[in-house]
C-alpha cells in the first residue's frame, strides 16, 4: 500500500506526537558529582536542595546525588560540568585558581575572617566569578562557607616558628603556599582521606573548618585547635549552562528558586556548624586554643605577603573585586 502525502503527514504527526507526550511525562534525572561525604553539612544541604527541585518541578527533574568524589574525583568535578559529561556538580570554588586568581579570593589567609565579611566578599566576587564560568558554559547556583579555619597540631603552637617543619595537610594551591611560607612541608590530601594520611604518618597539622576536623575525628590524631580564624573558603554548586537551557522555563526558575533557599540556609547551617563542631571537638578531649598574639602577627605578616602576590596574579578582575569588597 502506498501512502498518500497527507495520510504520511498524519502518521508521521501523530507518532511524533504520541512520542513528545511519552518524553514529557518522563521525568529528567540530573547526576550530581560532590566531592564531601554525606554528613558533611555542604552535602546535608545539596540533598535538601535536590528535594527542592524536585518538588517544585512535580517530579520533572531529579536530581542524584553522587558524593565523597564517588562518581568524579573532587578535581575532575568542574571539567565534568564544563564539558556536558554532568549537568551540575560542587567543588571547592578555589580549586579553580588556577585558571585565573579571582577564583582563590575567599582562601585568601585574613582577607575575609568572619561571617560577614565573607558575605561582602561573595558579593564582590560573584558578579567576577559569573563572567568568567559562562566562558566556560557554566552558571552559578550558590555558594556556601566553609567555618572560619583553624589550625590543628599535635603540639602547642605558639609563634610561626613552631610550625617549621611539620608535615601539613593542604586542600589547594593558596593553603600549600601559605604552608611553605610558614616553613612547614605541605601534602594534598582530600577530607575523605584526612584520617588515614595522619595514621600513616603523611601528614602531623592541618588547615580546615572546626566540621572537617570533628567529622574526621580529628582527636584521634591530634592535641590541639588553635582557633586562627583564618579564612572562609566556600563551595560552589554549578550548572552547565546547555543543560539548564534544555529545562522548561518553569524548570528553571524552580533551580533559581531552590538554589536562592540553598545559599541561605547553607550560610546558617555554616554559622551554626561553627560552634557546635568546636564544641564536638573541645568534648573528645582537644585542647582549644585562643591563639597568641606572637603567632597571629607571624600567621598575619605572611597573609600580607600572599595578598600582594594575590594582586599581582588577580590583575584588573582582581582590582574590581577588591575594591568592591572594600567598598
Ligand atoms: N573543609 C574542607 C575545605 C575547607 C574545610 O573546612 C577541607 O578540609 O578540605
């Protein structure tokens, strides 16, 4: 039998109709690369984030959480979004430093020390760091801070010169420079791996947030928080910018939507983290030290140093950010 014109039409309508209404009524299921384990407050918000979009999108988008690095190892994280093999992932947004310095603003040693200034300076860095992703096909969602960091040692710390030497746990580049700095001989190991690289004798002192040190048991391996204050490096959850445009407008704007709620409450889970982690720590037994002045004053002199290398590197787009913050 042959087909006339308007009877193949028809056919051919009807089954691409049939066809878009089957595809509309499946739900999209979204992989989501995170580099923390799940207790870890950043993770204990994406998966509220994740209920969010889901209901909001009456089951339209799902999204499935892959953490610890179980699906991309933490550096592998951005480049699966960037090139579409993911649509959405989190990292540490300071991993990307390396790429241009603006990225590293916020692990900047004493720049930003407490909550809002960390605020300002996400404002100051948003708008900078917005620019640059969507050259790479990327959009940010939301970022939330790590608690201020602290220093965690298995002797008392009291002038810089205390640390030279000591083999230092570090996260990025800028934590591995300031370690250098301080004379102390700097290892990357991801939180995952915290306990086992201080049982194997890798690495005596870290860097991090009192959440990282009491969700690693940190008081099994060392003797004192020294409570430096730091800095407040965050985490950043980003989409890739094709795969947003493939959602429905309404889609999209529940993302929008969940992910304004996810910064906020992930800002006020970091704040609430801040004591009760310290308060964890300082119950199992680690003495928590308010830090002395000889050793602030070293700690900050090499923050100074670091920051004009910072300005240097962060060239006009640094300039932008820092006077904005400083606004
Ligand atoms: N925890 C993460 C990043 C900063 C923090 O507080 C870590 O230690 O790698």
């Amino acid at each position: 039998m042959k087909f006339s014109g308007r009877k193949f039409f028809l056919t051919f309508a009807c089954v691409v109709g049939i066809c878009s209404l089957a595809i509309s009524s499946f739900a999209t299921t979204w992989d989501m690369p995170t580099p923390y384990p799940d207790k870890t407050f950043h993770t204990v918000n994406i998966i509220q984030f994740a209920k969010d979009v889901e209901k909001a999108t009456n089951g339209d988008l799902k999204i499935k959480i892959h953490s610890a690095g179980s699906l991309f190892k933490h550096p592998e994280i951005s480049k699966a979004v960037r090139g579409g093999q993911v649509p959405i992932g989190e990292f540490f947004l300071s991993l990307l430093s390396n790429e241009n310095a603006v990225f590293g603003a916020d692990s900047q040693p004493f720049l930003a020390t407490n909550y809002k200034e960390a605020k300002k300076l996400w404002d100051a860095q948003k708008p900078v760091i917005t620019k640059l992703l969507a050259k790479q096909n990327m959009m940010p969602l939301f970022s939330v801070p790590w608690p201020p960091q602290g220093l965690y040692t298995k002797k008392p710390i009291n002038s810089v010169a205390d640390l030279k030497g000591i083999k230092f746990r570090a996260y990025n580049a800028t934590l591995e420079k300031f370690a250098n700095l301080v004379g102390a001989a700097p290892t990357q190991v991801e939180v995952p791996d915290i306990p086992q690289a201080f049982a194997t004798g890798r690495v005596d002192a870290m860097i991090t947030s009192p959440s990282t040190g009491a969700n690693s048991k940190a008081w099994d391996f060392i003797t004192h928080y020294t409570d430096i204050q730091a800095w407040l490096p965050k985490n950043i959850v980003v989409v890739n910018k094709r795969a947003f445009r493939k959602l429905s407008k309404a889609d999209q704007a529940a993302i929008l939507t969940a992910a304004a709620a996810a910064e906020k409450r992930g800002w006020e889970m970091s704040i609430q983290e801040t004591a009760a982690k310290t308060a964890i720590l300082k119950k199992n037994g680690v003495i928590i030290v308010t830090p002395s002045k000889e050793l602030m004053d070293g700690l900050k002199k090499v923050g100074a140093e670091m920051l004009m290398e910072w300005k240097k590197d962060a060239g006009a787009e640094g300039a932008v950010l820092l006077k904005a913050y400083y606004n």
